[in-house]
C-alpha cells in the first residue's frame, strides 16, 4: 500500500513540475515573442511578417497584445493600385502609434504581402486585397475585426476609429503636411495679380467673352473627363494584358479608368463641342451661303462621328446598353 501512495505521490509532483515547465516555457516564449516584435517595431513601424511568422506572432497562442494586420499584394506585377494608396494610409497609422505618447507593447501594426504569404491567403480563404484584419490578445476573431473597406474606406483616420473601437487604444492620425497645393494655389495667385497689374490700364480683355468662354470650357472638359478620379486614385496610364500582349487603353468596365482614356474622352468630348459650336457659327455668320453651308456640314459631320465614337466608349465600358450609331 505505502508503495502505491509512493507511486502516487512520485507521479503527482512529477506531473506538477511538467506542467509547471510548460508554464515556465510558455512565459518565456511570450516574452521572446513580446520583445522580438519590439525589436522589428523599433526599426520600422509596420512589421512585414512571411507566412511563418504570421502563424507564430499573430495567430499561435499566447498573446497579450493586439495585432492589425493589413494582407495585401504590393509587388508591381500584382498592379493592385488600390494597395499602395492604402499601404500609405497605414503607413501613417502606424506612425502615429509608433511615435505617439502611449506607445507601448499592447498593440503592433503588421503586414502580411501576398507575394511573401500566399499560404496566409488561402487559408483565411480571402480572394481580395487589400484586407485589414485585427487580431485581438484573447478568444477569437469576430466579424468586426475585419475593417469594412467597402463602407468606411481605408483612410487613416476611418482605419483608427475602427483601431479605437476593437483595442481601445484611441490614436490620434498625424498626417505630415503636404505644401504642394498650397505653393500651386499661391503662384496661381501671383500670376494672376501679376497680370491684372501689368494690364491695369487695359483691362477690356475681362470683358472678352470668347477667352471666358474658352477658359470654362478647359475646365469642364477636364471635370468631365475624369481628371480629377485620377488625381485621387491614380489609375494605371494603360494596360498591357499578359496573356495575350495587347495594349487596352480602356478599361472594360465602369467601375475603373484609365489615364489615355480620359484624354480619349476629353478629345471626343471637344470635337462635339467644336462641332456644335460650328452649326452654331454656320447659323450666324454673313456672307457666302455656299460657305455657310459647308461650315454647317463639317459641323454636324463632326458632331455625328465623334458622338458616335463616344458612344461606343461607353458602350464597350457599360456591358449590355443597348444603343450605339454609326459605329458598334
Ligand atoms: C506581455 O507579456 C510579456 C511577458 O510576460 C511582458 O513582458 C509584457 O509586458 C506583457 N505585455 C502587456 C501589454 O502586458
């Protein structure tokens, strides 16, 4: 009998200091791990983890921070331009964070591409980029931890509030301060002062209204045409397909554009306008009827094809509308 309370005893401590062990080994990784992700966080802001070491920092147990990781594809061949507009963003997130005074080890700011982590992809089953993920310190993911792109964007700003609302950890967004606009808008400023100083005693060209009219129509036509989409978003100035080789300069659907094809529309666009205005002068103007008339062909000439070609445009862009003119 003494002999098998022995035993029991022999395997009871022994079973306590293995678990003990394992505790002790747990702790130990956690604060490797804890220190190691303060090591890359103190070099660079966003850490940029493969697939392995995502498994290990951000999804293997324990853990007593929160990780946000952004899954993205930011290698040139992957042409994902909404990647990089939101890799900015992050990017000034994750300073703010880095450089804020609540810094601490509760939180880090992480990055898994693509191209280093395809595994990580499949096997959160995701099909799109980019994707912001939080990962919190206990129990598991919900659906909030996946930031809503779709509804509230990815702007740094949108991206903390939603930092706020998972972690509790409130950062204020720093954004460095861009003075490009501002110096266009001051030389702007000075030419045009410049000019109504030098012409102050001439000042009839103000009252011309065929350069107003010119004036306004370069901006609608740039309004038009998408100049300013680009200027936001950046698109692509054309597009090779890899597969077969051939230049695309418009984008088949109407969800994206790109760059040649908003001067193919702002050209189109003005040799309507230029048509019209032709009829229009054709109309008005004395003298030779046989001049008259020609004029007013070329007009509606003009008119009719370079519709017709605008037509086509967003015919090939808006699948399945059903009108187009001389031109399929
Ligand atoms: C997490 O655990 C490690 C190791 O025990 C510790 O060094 C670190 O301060 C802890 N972090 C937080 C936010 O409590």
């Amino acid at each position: 009998m003494a002999a098998y309370i022995k035993l029991l005893v022999f395997v009871v401590i022994h079973m306590f200091l293995l678990v003990s062990a394992d505790v002790r080994k747990k702790e130990e990784s956690l604060g490797d791990k804890v220190q190691q992700l303060m090591e890359w966080n103190n070099k660079k802001s966003i850490i940029r983890l493969n697939g392995d070491k995502f498994r290990q920092y951000v999804k293997a147990s324990p853990r007593n921070y929160s990780v946000i990781v952004m899954l993205t594809a930011l290698q040139p061949q992957r042409s994902c331009v909404v990647c990089k507009h939101a890799n900015d963003e992050f990017q000034i997130l994750a300073n703010s964070w880095r450089y804020s005074q609540q810094y601490s080890n509760r939180l880090f700011f992480a990055l898994v591409d693509y191209d280093e982590g395809s595994d990580v992809f499949q096997s959160m089953k995701l099909t799109t980029a980019p994707v912001f993920m939080h990962f919190p310190p206990k129990g598991k993911q919900k659906k909030a931890d996946t930031h809503d792109i779709n509804r509230n964007g990815y702007a740094a700003e949108m991206l903390a509030k939603w930092v706020g609302e998972r972690t509790d950890i409130q950062i204020r967004v720093f954004r460095p301060p861009n003075y490009s606009g501002t110096v266009i808008l001051a030389l702007l400023f000075a030419m045009i002062g410049g000019l109504l100083y030098f012409k102050r005693n001439n000042l009839e060209f103000l009252y011309n209204k065929t350069s107003w009219g010119i004036i306004s129509l370069a901006i609608i036509f740039a309004m038009t045409s998408g100049q300013m989409w680009n200027h936001i978003r950046g698109p692509p100035v054309m597009h090779r397909n890899p597969n077969t080789g051939q230049m695309h300069y418009i984008h088949g659907s109407s969800q994206g554009q790109f760059i040649m094809e908003t001067y193919i529309v702002m050209l189109l666009n003005t040799a309507v306008v230029v048509g019209f205005i032709m009829l229009n002068e054709a109309q008005t103007m004395k003298g030779d009827p046989g001049k008259k008339r020609i004029l007013s062909l070329v007009g509606l000439g003009c008119v009719t094809i370079f519709f017709s070609l605008l037509l086509s445009v967003f015919r090939s862009k808006y699948q399945g509308y059903p009108y187009s003119f001389l031109f399929k």
